[in-house]
C-alpha cells in the first residue's frame, strides 16, 4: 500500500479542537501513516506562537532572569490542549520537567523545539499511535546542515511501527544534542520523514488552501497555483512565501516524491502539487509567482576596467567572508559591482568596516551603499522563452511609479528579481500580479 505522510503545521495544531480535526484527516485515509507535527501556533491574532515563548523563557534564564511567568504561558497552553481533548496525556509531569531542564541551562535548541515534542505526545495519544522521538530521525552535520545519514537512520527507527507521530523542527547534532532547523523548519522534517519511508505523497497541512501566485496578506485572494515545480516553489519560498521552508524540497526532490499542500480547515480542497515539472496550464503564463522580502543593503561599487582586473571581485569577496558575511545576489556590468547583502549580517558597524575595507584593498572609483531595499523576484518556468515577459514586468512598475533600484536575472532565467524601497515592497508585487493574473 502506498503511504502518504503528513505534516502539520502550527495553525493546525493551534488548540485541542484544531488537533482533533487533523486527527480525523489523518483517520479517513488508511495511507496516511506517519504523522509530522509542529508546536501550537497563532489561535488569533496577536497571539503568541509556543516556539516563540519557549525561545523567550530560554533567553529570560540564561541571563539569570524569571522566566517563570512566561513558562506559566507554555503550561496553560497544554494543559488547555490537554482538557480540549478531554484525555490525560500525561502534560503536567512533562511541563515540570521542561522547567526544570530551562531553570538548570539547556540548550536554546532544546528549550526551542520542546513544542514539537509535546504537540507530538499529544497528537500520538490522541491517534493511539506510537511517538518516535525526532532525534532518532533526523541527524545534522557538524557544519550544522541535513545530514544524509537521516534518511537511513529514520528508516531504521520507523520501519518498526505501522505509524507513527514524529515532532517536526529539530533532530539530534553531530555532538549528541538537540538541534532544530530554521524557523518553520518542521516542513523539512515532513520531508526528510517522507524520503526515508518512501512515501508516494507528502502532504502539507496549512492554513491556506494551497500555494497562491502571491502572499494572501498581500493581495486578498490571489490565484491558487495547483501545480508548481520544487525550483519555482523553492525560489519563491526563498524569497519570502513562506507556506514552506525553502529547504523542504530537497529531501523529495532527488526521490521524486511530490508535496501537496492542503488546508486543514478545508481539506476537501484540491491544495497544490509540487513536482519535478509542472504541466498545468496557468493563467499568470509565463509567470507562476510573485514574492518579496525586506531588509537588504546593496554596496555598488564602479571601477573602470574593473573586467580586466584580474582577481577583483574575489578580493571584494574575501572582505565579506573574513566579516562571515554572505551575499544574496552579485550583479555585475563591465566596470560596476553591486552586492545585494541580508541586512542580518551588517549590524553593529558591519557595513562601515566593509566598505572602508573595499576601499582600502581593492581601491574602487567609487563606492556607494544603498540601505532599506526589498527584494522583489517573479518566477516561473516559462519565462526564459516568452518574449516580452520582462518588458511588461518594468512597465508595469513604471506605471505604478516604482523605482527599481537594481535589476537581477538568476542564470537560469527561472526569475528576474528587482530591489525597491522596503516602503515600495507591497506595491511592486501587487503591480507584477495585475500586470500578470489580472491584466
Ligand atoms: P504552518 O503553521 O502551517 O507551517 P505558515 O504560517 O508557516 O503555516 O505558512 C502558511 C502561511 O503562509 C499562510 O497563512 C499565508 O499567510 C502565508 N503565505 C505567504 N505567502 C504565501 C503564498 N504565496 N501562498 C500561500 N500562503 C502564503
Ligand atoms: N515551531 C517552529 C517555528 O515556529 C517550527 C515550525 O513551525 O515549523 O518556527
Ligand atoms: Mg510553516
């Protein structure tokens, strides 16, 4: 029999009601066997997600502050979850012991991922299926990434049991302790769970149905993409649609195993379908989606000849990893050089030693820096081969009275990403989706 895994996220976990649901999702298809599940989420605006609280209590503690008050937050939320599904499942003896473990210095990590730990008791009581502990599932390298290991590990682990409930987020590092992935990463466990049980379908329960052609909180009801490629999908998550990590595709991709995400709210709905190439048609053509993120600085820099001077741009780059700086984009003219950084990595005086550095070694007719850019990128497969795509993207800008700051086409011509002002941001994807889905 085919298996399916399922991954829940946050919204989907929110309270003991919303948990019964995914329970019942996951009851009315026998293939549904192994279960992902991440800490409890937003149940109302401004409210509080349990990984943000744990993050808190572990920074509150380890600067020798009362955390108490804040714990006592983590506490209600489960042992509310606890009465929601009218079952003891134990939460009071684990909540006490998380205290414990936060109050004598655990790992930020560990505080962190203990919601993923206790939504998966919970989940695993209320389907009376077998919890295995992320840490003998997912496995990461000392450099910190995936380690390939997992997949063999976790098959190891789970080929024992039927199903299973496994929490997202965090797996064990290479020193033994417990480490997580990056905010939202429980998408990637899903992902590393589907690979290692050789699902036919890894599904992807959200709060939305399915991947839109841009960010709902955006524009209200934007086009739903029922078939997306795992490069359009990563490009486009990367670069701030953030309904799935960026890195949850390459888990599935080599095995060719597709995602699909659907709504829990809404599980009738056919979601959207990630796989290798898509072949739906669209009525954004050549473009398949639109997303932006904020915060980057660009330092141009112009010198003339600057083409022949061998070894130039690896001078400037030396500068930025000697700072442990990583650049975002690298666009380059014959005489002029812009580095599209993350703004994350120039604070506290960063960027002014950079730039003083660029000036000293590599000596450049000018240099400027631009702070305060969104990035902007419109992908999709088809428009390397559809003449015009990027003339009706500037167009649509200029009419909108957009400044386009820099201009950056990926070699695979999969996207074409333009940084404006952040207050411009919003603007600019809501020009390119007119423009595209609603000329
Ligand atoms: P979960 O808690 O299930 O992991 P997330 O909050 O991480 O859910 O992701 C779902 C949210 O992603 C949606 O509620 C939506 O607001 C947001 N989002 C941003 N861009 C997109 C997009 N292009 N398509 C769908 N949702 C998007
Ligand atoms: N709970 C974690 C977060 O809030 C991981 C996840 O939800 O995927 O980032
Ligand atoms: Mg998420």
């Amino acid at each position: 029999m085919d298996i399916k895994v399922c991954k829940f996220g946050g919204t989907s976990m929110a309270d003991g009601n919303i948990m019964r649901r995914a329970a019942d999702i996951v009851r009315a298809d026998p293939q549904r066997r192994y279960v992902v599940v991440s800490a409890p989420g937003k149940r109302f605006g401004g409210d509080v997600k349990i990984t943000d609280l744990l993050y808190r209590c572990h920074d509150l503690a380890s600067s020798g502050e009362d955390f108490g008050e804040i714990f006592s937050r983590v506490r209600a939320r489960f042992e509310g979850i606890e009465k929601e599904i009218g079952k003891d499942v134990g939460m009071r003896g684990e909540l006490d012991r998380i205290e414990k473990e936060i109050r004598a210095g655990a790992g930020r990590d560990y505080c962190a991922s203990r919601g993923e730990y206790l939504a998966a008791r919970v989940m695993s009581a209320l389907l009376g299926w077998p919890f295995v502990d992320a840490k003998d599932v997912v496995f990461f390298s000392a450099e910190g990434t995936l380690d390939d290991e997992s997949y063999i590990k976790a098959a190891a682990a789970l080929r024992r049991y039927p199903n299973a409930v496994i929490p997202g987020f965090y797996g064990s590092g290479a020193d033994g302790k417990i480490k997580t992935f990056s905010r939202g990463g429980s998408d990637i466990s899903g992902s590393v769970v589907a690979r290692a049980v050789r699902a036919s379908l890894y599904e992807n329960w959200t709060d939305v149905s399915g991947f839109f052609a841009c960010d709902p909180r955006i524009v209200s009801s934007p086009e739903c993409i029922r078939e997306v490629s795992y490069q359009e999908l990563r490009e486009l998550s990367y670069m701030g649609a953030n309904v799935l990590h960026s890195e949850s595709i390459f888990p599935v991709r080599s095995a060719g195993i597709p995602i699909r995400i659907c709504n829990t709210f809404r599980p009738e709905d056919e979601g959207t379908l990630i796989v290798s190439s898509a072949r739906r048609s669209r009525s954004g053509g050549a473009v398949t989606g639109i997303a932006g993120k904020k915060d980057f600085t660009v330092i141009f820099l112009e010198k003339s000849m600057m083409n022949g001077e061998i070894g130039f741009a690896e001078k400037v780059l030396g500068i930025l990893s000697r700072y442990g700086v990583s650049f975002e984009h690298l666009p380059t003219g014959i005489d002029t050089l812009s580095i599209v950084i993350d703004d994350k990595y120039l604070a506290g005086g960063v960027l002014e030693k950079i730039v003083s550095d660029i000036r000293a070694e590599v000596r450049p007719d000018s240099v400027r820096t631009h702070e305060g850019i969104a990035l902007v990128a419109t992908v999709g497969h088809g428009m390397a081969n559809a003449v015009g795509t990027a003339a009706r993207l500037f167009r649509s800008l200029s009419d909108a009275g957009i400044n386009v700051i820099m201009i950056d086409q990926g070699s695979s011509e999969l996207n074409i990403i333009v940084g404006v002002d952040n207050a411009d941001c919003a603007d600019c994807i809501r020009a390119v989706y007119r423009e595209f889905f609603r000329a």
